[in-house]
C-alpha cells in the first residue's frame, strides 16, 4: 500500500465555467494552452485528461506537445457527446440513427485522437441519454440503442480502456444510467474485455450510494476502468473541491482504492465556479495526499477483524484516534 | 390489454402498526384470521401474502382453510428474516455462517409452508442485509454471502418464484440492494430461472427512480416476478395508500404493466397507521381499476409515435386530453 | 372561486436556454421582440415578466411599446443581481459593501424602469446569496447584510409590490433563504408593508414542501406577493412544464391558491431546454385551466367538513370520484 | 472558549429500541434505573434528559433520587406527546379541541414533574403534528392551534425553558415544523421570554440546512435553547453515533457553538438501535471532546479574516493543515 497514487486533473476544471443563470461565464476563457500550463503547474498533477472539443483549431500533435513540454501525460481522451444540442434528446441511445451514427462517429475519431496523444482511456459520459417526462420514452428501446452503439464502439478501439461514466441526473432529470448497478448492467451486457466503468465519487454519493461500495462493486467485476474525485453533498453532482466535504468517506474510499486492483489515474472532475482554479485544485490535491498519508497509518487487519464483527462502535473508536486525537 | 389485473393485499397492511416512537401500536392487534377475513370483505381482493412469523400458533393447514374459506388466493409465502433481532447484521450476508444457516433455514421453511398453501411465489425481503456506518463492512463478503446464500435457496425450490426485494434504505442506513439495478445483478449473479425481483413501486420512487422504467428493467430481462403497490413522496419508503400522490407516474406504470409479461398479481404493500385499514386498502384498490380503466383509453400506437420524436409536450397534451378535461 | 387567474409567462421561458455543458445554448438566441410576440401567440396569457438584464440597447419606452403592441400587460420587472460574475459571493449579503452598494443600485434603477413600464411587482431572486462549503461565511454577517440591503430596496419604492424568492440551493449550493419559512423571517424582519414573497410552486416541491402549505404560510400572513409556477420532481429546480409531473398536489395548490387573498398573476417559471417554448408554454397554460376547471367542481364545504376528521382515505376517494373515474 | 462542554445523554439512547419491522425490541427492555446507571458508567456525561412517560410506576422523587444517587444532573424533563395513538393526527396542532387539551394537560403535569426534579428545560418535539397526504388539512387551522396551544403552554411555566424542535418528516409525513425558520417562526409567533428552539444536528441535516448556520438562526434571535446531538447521512433522522458521518461539519458547529451564548447541555439524541448503547455513547462523547479539542486549536480571528474574502481554499486548507496533517 506505500505506493502513492498517481494524480491527475481534469482540464475543464481549470476552464471556462458558465452555468445557466451565468451564461457568460465566472471567469474568463483560458486558451487549452493556457489551461495545459496551469495544469503543470499544481503540485502533485501528473496528467489530465481532456475532451476532443477542446481541440478548437489545434491539431493532436499540437496538443501533444503542448502536454510533453509541460512534463504532463495524457490520460483519458473523452468525446464530448452532451454539449451539441444536436444530442439533447440523447447521444447513443437516441431514436434517431442518423444523430446515434453521428455520435458513434464522434467517439470513433476521439478514439483515433486518442491514440496519436498516446492515451490509454477514453471515458463516456453520456450525459444526454436519458429522458424528462412521464411517457416521453420507450425505455426498452433507449437500452437496446445504447447496448449495440456501444458494441460497435467499443469493438472499434479493443486497444483502450473505454469506460461508461453513471451520474442520477442533470442534465436530463433522469439518466438512462443513473448508478453504479445500473452501469455495471450495461457493461455487463455489452460484455468486452476493454469496456467498464468510471466511478467518478460524487456521482456515487448523488446517487445516494457509499462510494466505496460502489468501487469494490466495480473492482470485483474487473471493471474499474477510471476514478473521477471531487466533493459533494450528496444531493446533486456538486462537483466541490476534493476534501471539502467528507473526511470518513474519502477515507474509506482511498483504503479500498488502494487495496484494489486499480493502477490508473485519480483524476480531478470538479467545478470550481468561484474559486480560483489553481487553488482549487493545489487544495483537492493535498487534500488526497492527506488522506493517503493517513490511510497509511490504518492497519488493515485490525479493521477486518473489527468487521467480522460488525462493530461499528470499534472501528469509529479505532479512527477517532488515529485521526481526531493527537 | 382488456383484460383486469389480478389485486391482492399483503396482510400486513390490516395487521398490527407500530413504529419507533408508537411502539404500543396506532391500533389494537388483529389476529389473522381477522385480518384474513379483513381483506376478504375488500372489493376486488382476490389473494393475500403473508409471511410465516404470523402462523402463531396455527399450522399450514389452518391458514389455508381461512383462506378458502373467505374465498381468497394465497399468492405469495414470505418468511420474516428481518424482525428477529438475530439478523441485526443481516441475514444472508451476515458475517457469521451460524446466522446465514438460521436465515437459510428459516426460508426453506418458509419455502415447505409455501408448498403446503397452494402459494407458487415466495419474496424475499433482506431488510438488515446492508450496513449502517463506514469502515463497518468488508463489501465483497457481504455480496459473496448473499451470492452463495441465494443460491442454495433458490436450489431449494425450483418449483417456486422466489422474488428479491430491493429498497435504498430502512431499517439499515444503506441496504445491500438498494436499487433495481443492484437486485438485478444480484439475480443475474446467482443465475437460476426460478430467481427474480419484486418491484415495488415506492421503492423505486425512494431510490429516484422512474418505476416504470424499472418495471421495463426487470421484464426486458425476464425477472419481473412480482410487484409490490403503494404510494410515496419519493424521498422515504412511505408506504401510503395507492393512488394518492401520484398520477402520472401510475398511469405510465400501469400502461407499461399491462403491455408486460407479468401476469402475476398486484399486491398492496402500505402502512396505513393512521387510518382505518380496510378503507385506505379499499381505496387503494379502487385507484388501481382507475387508473386501469384509463389506461385502456390510452393508444398505445399513438404514444408509441410521439416517443419516436421525444415530444414531451405532445405526450403531456395527449395525456392532459384523456385525463383532466372533460 | 369561478373567477379564472390571470396568466402570464416569464420572458426567459422562451428565451436561451444554456447549462453548465451546453454553454452554447439548446436554441439559437432570440431578440426581446420575438420572444414577447412568442408569448402574445400562447393562448391564455396576459401579461410578461423581464429581467431588466435583457434590455440589450433598447429604452423602456421601446420595450414598452412592443408590451402594448402585443396585447400584453407587463406584470414584473426583475433586476439581475445574479448573472453578472461580480456577484459570485452574493449581492445583498456580500461581504464587500462595494458589491452590496452595486446590487443595491441595480435594484433601484430596475424599480425605476418598472416604473415606467407601468409594472407594479418586482422579484428579487438573490440566487448568488448563500455560500457552498463549512466555514466559508459569518452566517450573521450575510444575514445583517441582507436585512439592511432589503431595508434601503423596498423603502426606495414603496409604490412597488416587492417580492423576495427563495430558493434551497443552486448556483449556490446554500442559499440563503432556501426555505419559504426563512424567507418569511426575511420579510418579518425587514418588516415593511410593500415587502413580501415569491411563491415558486417547484421551489417548494424542492425544499421538501408541500406548496399548498407554503402558499397558507404566505397568504396568512399579508405576504404573498407574487406566484411562480412550473412542475418538478423534487430532488432539483427541474423548472418542468406545470402540470407535467404533479397532479393532486397542482390541484390542492390551485384550491388554496383561488381560495387566497392573492389577486396577481401566476407566472410560468420554466426551463424548456429541449422543449418548443411555445409549446412547452401552451401546455403549461392548459394544464393550468385544467386545474381551475376541476377545482371549480370540489365542494369547499364537503373537504373542509372531512379534513375536521383528517380523512385522508376520504378525501382522496372524494377526489378519485371527481377526478379519475368517468 | 477554553471552557468544555457541558454534556448529556436523552435516556431513549440506552433504553429499548424498536421500529416498525423488529417490533419485539433490538435488545431487552431495561429499567429506568438501569437506564441512569448505565448513564453514569459513560465517561463524560454530566446529565440526561427523559420523558414523563418513562416514570413506570415511580414517583418523580424516587426518580431524582436515582439521579443524586448516581451523580447526574437532570437536565430537560419533556413530556411524550408522540407516543400515545389518541394523537396520532397531531397534538398541539389537534382539531379536535378535547385531544389538544388532553395534551396541553399532559404538558402542565411534566412541567410539575419537572419543578420536583429541579430540570429547567423542557423539549416539546410535536412529533405527531403535521400531515400525511394531500387535501387532508387545513393548515391554517393546525397553525393557529399549534399557537394557541403553545401559549397557553409556555405561559404555565415562566420558569422553564421551553424548547419547541423540529424536524422535516416522520412519523408524519410532513412536521408542521420541519425547519429550523418555521420552528422559529412558530416561536416569534408565540413571542414569549421562555420559549425558544431545540437545535438537533441531525434533524438539521435532515432538513438539508447547514446545523451551523441553523444555530446562528436561533442564537441570533436569543431562542437556542437546547441542543440534541448525533449524527446522520442527510436524508433521514438517522440517530447515528455523534461524529460517525461528518467532520468538518461537526467542527464547525462546535466552532459556532462555543463562540454562542449557549450555556446548556449538548445531550445525545441517538438510536443505536445495533449498537450496545453504552459503547454508542461512549464513543459519541469522546468524539465531542475530541471535536472541541481541535476547535480550540482553531483561531478565530484568522478564520474570520478569510471569511471576509469567502475564501473557501484557504479555509480548506486552513483545517486540512489543522486537522489532516500531522
């Protein structure tokens, strides 16, 4: 467990942020060189990932460079299938085919930039597919798009870890994968070897879901595919500076992160409207190292023993003191 | 499509109420065949479900000569693994295989009654299998227990639907299976034909789901194995009367139901602690047919076109239309 | 009661509509002009509501006109004290009294041309006043601040109807007032006559309310001033087509609200993101008739006879009766 | 601030514990005297707090002598207005004039009792006050029962602190006090000396307020006149173990709780329905005072100073440095 977790940051939380009240935005635009560069500069960042909307007038190599100057890799290369509202009625799942064809094309090309900036991942969110009312959908067939569009691009790209992301709600009131189970159904049934889950902890936590639960889910089944952190209350996708909210659940989520199978990234997706980014992020940062540092201290098998009995007065005694008392 | 959904009423629903700040009750105890009969004078009842910690004192053959005698069907035999104490910790996932045999055993009893009484389905309710605090549980041994535990009860009876009931939370902080999603994979782990779901409606509504979608969840895979019926606000697993806060919601959920394979019954699963019992169950049931009877008004092949287009505010005019004018 | 409301809509309703990842908008913009001619076409309404924020180069004069042009009363005339970035950390209750004064100033100047438009309400949505994590404000500070902010506002125009919205969270994510109680100590402690409160119908449905309640709470107490409506789940501001997801609660509310003191308007609230606007309002607009036309058949007399007894099966099979079964 | 705590325990966290599926009790019933043994065996507990209807047989002096003998203080003596089915459609709030006098009397006699064992604070939770569905009452008419029910109450005991608490839901569906502003609104109704706000953490929580800035809301208005303490997931009055879900949040609240004028007990408000309750709350104390401990460590003026800018990093990091590194 001594080997620290690899970093990443999510370039939009150091970009633009509008919101639908705040049209033109909480700050200004920053150019994805800009943005690169900040990145670089918060300690403990070793990587960030990105979305090929991003790209506006830059070719792969372009961006590719602007990462190995700033001694940063690329981890996920994402397409943005939510932010046309050509995809508002849904991207993979959409009853159109020409907008689900539109959509599986976007993702294959992300894929192709992908592997010229040498990502390994690519994660989908696709936050569009879903549905508003009573009665607006047939759900069956919002299933079934979903399971053959996402067949034909994962088999495109057998090379990446191409990961399904789940979140409850927003944009659509409701999402066609609205938890972890539901996400880990759908990966199940596409049924690839390159294909699994995002588990991105406020998701896990606006679904009303322990995180780490979710994580051993995903991790049992091989599918842990990448980890998105962030703070939230739990009653929406608050996307808050890492560590700002909870302290007990982030530290049973890094006990298990790092007891489980999962070598990639953790990687920042948070918002941080008001704050300024680089603070923001410097801060979820340490945050993570705090709490692995302390995860350290926590001796495994006096935690399962205290399991095996179920003893929840024991185990929030066995922390109190090594966290609280000093 | 014409033809009327069988109605049943859990017993539960005229039996005794208590709750953690009435523990002497909102009403006096009722014995069962009282409840029996209870349920035998509602106008469209035609099954009851019950579980086997209410035989007290009488055997197999006595609750089947109350039930034929007030003319009504056993539809579902349902063994109490919650109300003991003993599975405080759970009850298939319990940590201590003694419990988990306790547990095991007491079902297969329940299965052997089941027989006794004509009944062809069995719900499984694991309230207590779940966990109230972090670092409290190992997450992997809690779905391992409940996998293997499944299994040999499921084994035990090839001849009966037996049902896994999900619900986010109560008694415990966070059930094992709080969503459908989650019920449905531990079905689909555990992989016996004679293993499905029930669908609760409110359920569903307490883990933010649209239960329709749910309904089509379960069906889609073949798992709908019996449904639960009630009503709720959507934040807590209110089990109040049908009816009586949704309409929409219910009229989607019947419209689906009757285009499903489900030919089971629908059973009433509330608590009406304050009011008077038969009349809330009455009511309940008189809210269905209404909800049934508009449902026939509904072309399917209508609704069918405008979900092609997603046109919300097409399928809300047309329902508007049907319902709230006259 | 056999009085119909008057019905208006708020400009922004068919207006942009952009979030936080469709920052380039769901539909193309349209100019002040179009959008009110939009709403002169929506059967049934009378009357707008702006933002003075959307007078983009023209006098209120021309606005004015193109009001009167069309056929439409202008019923609020609403300063945005939300949209400019400057307010991240709150108008009324920043901590910087250069801000304060800013926001305070835009209040008036807004008053003024309401003034001239002939508006006699004029809301004020605080939506940046809150704050989003542990330790970041003095609670007393932001609510002194508000109180002496909401002082100067409403006795610079005492011939204004001034409202106050509250909201539970979202931009922020605590608002100040997130409750109708809180905002109703908001206006109990201002204490001026012209000083009251918006009720928003899914505000309330947001903060775990029953809206008909919140709607006594107001009228009760001399205070309620102005009426949003739309629809929502519960868990968000969905800002959903009325009458789309609710129909028992949309009935009590109406019952109530025609039985109230309140002689405004009732003023569509939406977002219809992936919606015809036009449509989206129309349907809204029917809903809202569909609703009075059947609360015009509840007998006042017979509901207030059983709620003396408080029952609630009663009650709803009165409503069964009248509404769902033909 | 240097001046510890004052701690207590309510006597329903060490007695029998049930809910409506395990009716039989989680563990055995124990005495009364039991109860306040086991009370002064928990290491930090100065008092406790119990209800009238607790006296099984036994007069309110042998009950203070079981107090003096075991070293305990009493701190609120409150009646049980919940517990009773005769007001299972609300107490104070009652609509019929005879049940609202049966519970006005019941409160006159604890506030003897509570003379004789020389308690000066008395909590009134209306748990039973409130609704369940739809049209089922007129709020205006629980409001103003609730009022004058509450002043003829507080007017029999000038000499006690009166406490009215809130909470958003159960056993009803919705409390006619589910807010912190509507408890206080009740309160400034009733505007009297002796009566003020219970704050209960958890119920705080549940209501999705901030517990810190709910207790500047009280203490504010001088009417903090009792606190409960747990801890809780958000979504339900869980009654968890104090200090088991959160941490900063907690921090906060005894940062703003010993900077208040509050002066009384802070007393346990649990239900460790699995837990061995001496363990609970031996635990739940301990972490008070290692949550006290770090709020000493924590200056005022600094924090103030940031507080001033809304600086939120800097706060976060403020607290990751006072509490997560080491």
């Amino acid at each position: 467990m001594a080997k620290q977790l690899r970093l990443g940051v999510g370039l939009w939380c150091v970009s633009f942020a509008s919101d639908r009240f705040v049209g033109g935005g909480y700050r200004p635009m920053r150019s994805l060189e800009e943005q690169i560069k900040m990145v670089a500069r918060i300690e403990g960042a070793e990587s960030f990932d990105l979305h090929t909307s991003d790209f506006t007038g830059l070719s792969p190599r372009e961006v590719q460079k602007m990462a190995s100057d700033s001694g940063l890799k690329i981890n996920a290369v994402n397409p943005n299938i939510f932010g046309d509202p050509v995809f508002k009625y849904g991207a993979f799942s959409n009853t159109d085919p020409k907008i689900r064809r539109k959509a599986i094309d976007l993702v294959k090309q992300s894929f192709d930039i992908a592997r010229e900036l040498k990502a390994n991942v690519s994660s989908l969110w696709p936050g569009q597919d879903g549905f508003d009312y009573y009665f607006q959908c047939d759900y069956d067939e919002l299933w079934d798009n979903t399971i053959s569009s996402m067949r034909e691009i994962v088999d495109y790209a057998p090379d990446l870890k191409i990961c399904y992301e789940y979140k409850p709600k927003e944009p659509r009131m409701f999402s066609l994968a609205g938890t972890a189970a539901k996400a880990l159904l759908i990966v199940n049934e596409v049924n690839r070897k390159n294909f699994g889950c995002v588990l991105d902890y406020g998701h896990a936590l606006f679904a009303h879901e322990n995180p780490s639960e979710s994580l051993r889910l995903f991790d049992r089944a091989g599918k842990l595919f990448n980890v998105h952190f962030n703070d939230a209350y739990g009653n929406w996708d608050d996307d808050l500076m890492a560590g700002s909210v909870n302290i007990w659940s982030n530290l049973e989520f890094f006990w298990y992160l790092k007891q489980s199978s999962y070598d990639g990234y953790v990687t920042l997706d948070m918002f941080p409207f008001r704050e300024e980014p680089f603070e923001a992020c410097g801060l979820a940062l340490r945050m993570i190292r705090s709490f692995e540092a302390i995860v350290e201290t926590l001796d495994i098998a006096t935690i399962r023993d205290i399991q095996k009995r179920n003893d929840a007065a024991a185990v929030m005694e066995y922390l109190r003191k090594k966290v609280l008392v000093r």
